[in-house]
C-alpha cells in the first residue's frame, strides 16, 4: 500500500476538475468533503474499496503502525475491511475527496434491503 502523487509535469496543474477526472477514470464515484483541522476519524473499516484524495490541507492516514501524510493531489487505496483511522494535520482545512470504487457489488447491498423491505409489506414470498 502506498500514497500516489500528483505529479506535475505528466498530469499538469493541480485542480478540483483535474483530479476529480483522474479518480473518476479509475473507475470510481466521487464525493466531495471539507473536513476542519483537527478532525480525526477513529480506527474503522469500509465495506467497499475506497480512495482518500486531498485537493487540500494534509491528511494523516494510518493502518495500523504505517502512516501516509497526503498533502494536496496526494491519494491512497484503502481496500475494503482494511483497518484505518485519520486525522486532519496542521492549521489548514482538508478539501478531501472521498471515492468508491465502482462494481456491479457496489450498491447490491442497498438494492437487496430494499427489496427484502418491499417484500415483507406486500407479503412477497
């Protein structure tokens, strides 16, 4: 597991439509955030794979005894049932983009509750 970089020279000038489309390109759906400083998120795990990019600020993200400080244009995989927390470092907001990762699983759960909902009020067998 490993922290990517915005890289300049390949990708161009940093900004919220460039690297939304790059997530976005990896086959992930994008939600926007505005976390304030000091905000920290306690050990948890996702049921989907994610991705954490910064557009802004510094992020602190550990699992388990290894951390990765992302700063702007940074990003990080975290695979499904991976054990994580985070933290908002230093004086500055975090502008975070918090992505899933597209599948034909991803909103299965979701459809299924609804579904088993429907059911036992009509009386669906």
């Amino acid at each position: 597991m490993n922290a990517e970089r915005w890289d300049e020279a390949r990708e161009g000038r940093l900004s919220e439509a460039a690297l939304r489309r790059k997530i976005e390109a990896l086959g992930y759906i994008v939600s926007r955030y505005v976390f304030p400083r000091r905000t920290r998120f306690e050990t948890h795990t996702h049921e989907v794979e994610r991705i954490d990019a910064v557009l802004s600020g510094r992020l602190r993200v550990s699992f388990g005894a290894r951390s990765f400080i992302l700063a702007p244009g940074d990003y990080i995989c975290v695979p499904a049932g991976a054990e994580h927390e985070a933290e908002v470092i230093g004086e500055e907001n975090v502008i975070l983009f918090d992505a899933i990762k597209v599948s034909s699983q991803t909103f299965q759960p979701r459809q299924e509750t609804v579904l088993t909902r429907i059911r036992s009020r009509l009386r669906i067998p």
